[in-house]
C-alpha cells in the first residue's frame, strides 16, 4: 500500500529538515526522501565541516601571534595535526546529525532513505505528484502527498575538459577528504568558496594562488568589501590573479602535482602546485526527479518557481533552496522552506528578495552583507549617501588584535532609507543580523544609531556608521 501523507519533502538539507518540522508542527503528516545523509551539503560538505576547520585555522593564526598579547609560546613548538583538524570536523558534523535525526522522531516525521522520483497521474492519484521512491535497500515505496517540496539541493559546477581525479583536482567536495595538509594548492575561482578555503589554508601555511576570470575577488560583492578581502589575503602571502582564466588543455597531472596556465589579456603565468581546488559555482541537483512527468519546468539546471510563494507549475508543488538557484545559502533555504509550508497552509507569507538575505564569508576577516551594495544601488536610479568607518576606531577590536576591516552603510539620499549594509572583520558574520533586523523592519539609519549598543563591543561599529551617515559619529 502506498504512503499517503500531507507533505513529501525531497532532499533531508537546511531547507528540507526545516521544512518538515514546520509542517509537522502544523499537525500535518510528513515523508522526507533523502538519499544520502539527513543535513544535505550543508553539514556534510559544505557549511559546518569549512567553518570547521576555518576555526581551526584561526586559532592556529592567533597562537603565531601570540607574542603580540604578550603571551610567549617560544619554548614550545605549535603545529598542525591535519589528521587531529578532520577527526574534529568528522565529530561535530556526527553530533548535528544526531541531533537532526533525533529532531525528526521528536516530530515524527517519516525518513525514507532512497532516491525519490515524481510520476504522473496514477492509480492512487489523479495528478501528478506521487513520488516513487527506489530505498537504499533495494526495495521500494510509493508515497502519495497532498503537496510536494522539492528541495533537492545543488552540486560543484565542473569545468569541462578538466582532468578531474578526486585527488590531485578536485571540488570542494573531495577536498575535505585530503589525507594530509597541503602545501600548496591553485584554487580556481574567488567567489566566497574559493576565498574561504584560501583563508583556511593560508592561515595553516599552505601557498595558496587563486585564480579569477573576473577583476576581483568576489565580484558580487561590493567593491570595498573585494578590495579589504584581496589585501587581506594578499598580506598573508596569497597570490591573487585576476581578469585571468584557467586554460583547461593546460592542465596536467604528475607526480609532482598539478601544472597549469592561467591566461590574462596577452600574459600567461605558469602555475604549479600539489593540488587544484575548483570552485566556480554550483547547479542545481534537478535530474532524474521526474520532472518531465509533471509540467514542473527547469531552466539552465535550476527549478522554476514562482519567486514570492515558489510554487512550481504545478501548484501544489513548491521547489526551495540550491535547486532554484538565487542566493544558494543554508538560511535562505530555511527561509523558503517556512514560506513554501506557509503558503500551503493557507498563509499569504512571500519570499524575501535576494539581495536581502544575509551574505556571509567566514574567511579572516569575515565579510557580511546585506542589500545593495554602492555600485548596484547607483545602477539601480538611486541618489545614495554612504559612510564607512574602519574597525580600528573600536577600542574592542584593539583589545582583540583585529583591527582589519569596516563598516560601510549605503543609503538612499531622498528619503533616508537604509539600502545595503558591509561589514568587513571579525565576527561580521555575527554583527550582520542586526542589519538584517533593521531591513525586515524598515528602520532608518538613524534608528539604528540611537540604539543603544553596549561598549566596548564591535556592535558598536554599526552604531557609529549609521550615525556617520548623517556626520554624527561619535568616533569618525
């Protein structure tokens, strides 16, 4: 007999888990079809193992510069146990999946762990939506839902042509699998992956160079935000080519690591390292679903949906997440996956605007974003005024040694309404929430200023850069 339920849910990721417990708490039934591990990308290849060992990395950096607080660690001598960083990771990563399958039994919400694909009007129903579900065990199920998510997630794009190993050329997939430290990589593309894992491994000693086909490091975001970042890391020995691309024939693998080309306007630099880590993007997981039994469309590898309910063309199927491409981050997976059970529900709830979902790069410094950013807002018709404080105003970020970094604000001139925030530091990652409270509740930068923040803290930064918009600083 089939499984008949409320809402099945394909793919157990951010967006998928939240989903389900949404619905459950709703009192509505629920499957979730995941075929590999509850978590998705997310906690096993992508968010929580990287900051992982970004952490480490940092605590790694900080004990080098011990001797700037005054503590002395000459007598001892500091390392990296790379088989001691991974077994942290492995224990972290094991623990929030406990947690997850605990959180599905407290909802009792039904994990089926196979391959699920959706099929047409059938013998159990009408319309199409049923899911066929191939078990891991061999065997098979048929769940048939009143509504279907689809939140299947998304994979590394791959360069065609390149001579891909798992080993010596990889994404950031297989990287997390490296059996030693390396001491030298080309990391292919500048977006938040690639300087993420620049920062981690620079900080752990490795030679990093980062190559990137635009003319700066993450070109999505504003240009000081690049500019901060690439200085940063150039400072720590990166070596940063930009307006420059990977000529694929090039690139070979021997015995002694990966030799490549990278090739900017006439120049050509010759490249050589242990290893080669790709990152130019991901695309959505949206094959062998079953879409072409249903009138669900996808276009350039990616869902379609309808961008304020994410209903697909069948409208009792919504879509979330990596796999309708936008923004493909973990919290605005979660975000979609209230809005998608929302709406099913009845709820007249909407999805956020991309640009005002929190971006994040957990590299050292951090950098945080949220709305347009200088550049954008300007392409866009606005008139903007725009401050921008340096951290080392901040008598907490002179105690704490991370004085790197800035808080910029960008406002629209005529009315005083807050457009985009970028913070470049430590914890900006952490700091970039209040702005994202600010957004969702239309505060004004000068509401912003009045608040009273505590001190001495880096939350201070964003106090005293909405007070500088209008010359009101205390600090500037």
């Amino acid at each position: 007999m089939p499984i008949e339920v409320d809402v099945a849910i394909i793919g157990g990721g951010p967006g998928g888990y939240t989903a389900a417990v949404r619905a459950a708490q709703a009192g509505r039934s629920v499957v979730v079809i995941e075929k590999d591990k509850l978590g998705g990308t997310c906690l096993h290849r992508g968010c929580i193992p990287s900051k992982s060992l970004l952490r480490s990395a940092e605590v790694y950096a900080t004990i080098g510069a011990a001797a700037s607080y005054g503590v002395n660690v000459a007598g001892g001598q500091v390392s990296v146990d790379w088989t001691a960083v991974l077994s942290r990771k492995t224990d972290i990563v094991g623990q929030l999946h406990r947690g997850l399958q605990a959180l599905m039994k407290q909802h009792n919400v039904q994990v089926l762990p196979g391959s699920g694909r959706i099929i047409g009007p059938n013998i159990f129903s009408p319309r199409s939506g049923s899911i066929f579900v191939e078990l891991a065990n061999g065997e098979s199920e048929t769940v048939v839902p009143k509504h279907v998510i689809i939140a299947t997630g998304s994979r590394p794009r791959l360069l065609p042509g390149l001579p891909y190993d798992g080993s010596s050329i990889v994404t950031s997939d297989e990287a997390f699998d490296w059996p030693k430290l390396p001491a030298s990589v080309i990391i292919v593309g500048g977006g938040v992956i690639g300087v993420e894992w620049a920062s981690m491994l620079s900080d752990f000693g490795s030679q990093v160079t980062i190559v990137e086909a635009a003319e700066r490091i993450v070109p999505g975001e504003d240009k000081d935000v690049s500019s901060e970042l690439a200085k940063a890391l150039k400072k720590r020995g990166v070596n940063i080519l930009t307006g420059a691309s990977l000529k694929i024939d090039s690139c070979t693998v021997t015995e002694n690591g990966v030799h490549a080309e990278a090739v900017s306007g006439d120049k050509t630099t010759t490249l050589t390292a242990e290893h080669m880590l790709v990152s130019v993007g991901r695309q959505g997981n949206v094959e062998q679903l079953g879409l072409e039994n249903t009138d669900v469309k996808a276009d350039k590898g990616f869902v379609v949906v309808s961008p304020k309910t994410l209903q697909t063309g069948e409208s009792h199927i919504y879509a979330i997440g990596d796999c309708i491409g936008g923004v493909q981050l973990a919290h605005a997976a979660m975000h979609e996956a209230a809005v998608a059970v929302d709406h099913l529900l009845g709820s007249k709830s909407s999805r956020t605007a991309d640009r005002d979902i929190p971006r994040c790069i957990y590299s050292r410094p951090e950098a945080a974003s949220i709305g347009w950013t200088e550049a954008d807002a300007k392409a866009n018709g606005y008139d903007v005024k725009v401050a921008k404080l340096p951290l080392r105003i901040l008598g907490k970020a002179l105690v704490y040694g991370e004085t790197e970094g800035f808080a910029k604000v960008v406002a629209d001139k005529a009315s005083g309404d807050l457009l985009g925030v970028h913070l470049v530091g430590a914890h900006a990652t952490d700091m970039i929430a209040e702005a994202s409270l600010a957004k969702l509740l239309d505060a004004v930068p000068w509401e912003i200023g009045r608040a009273i923040h505590p001190h001495p803290t880096l939350s201070e930064a964003l106090q005293e850069v909405m007070l500088a918009l209008d010359g009101g600083a205390g600090h500037a």
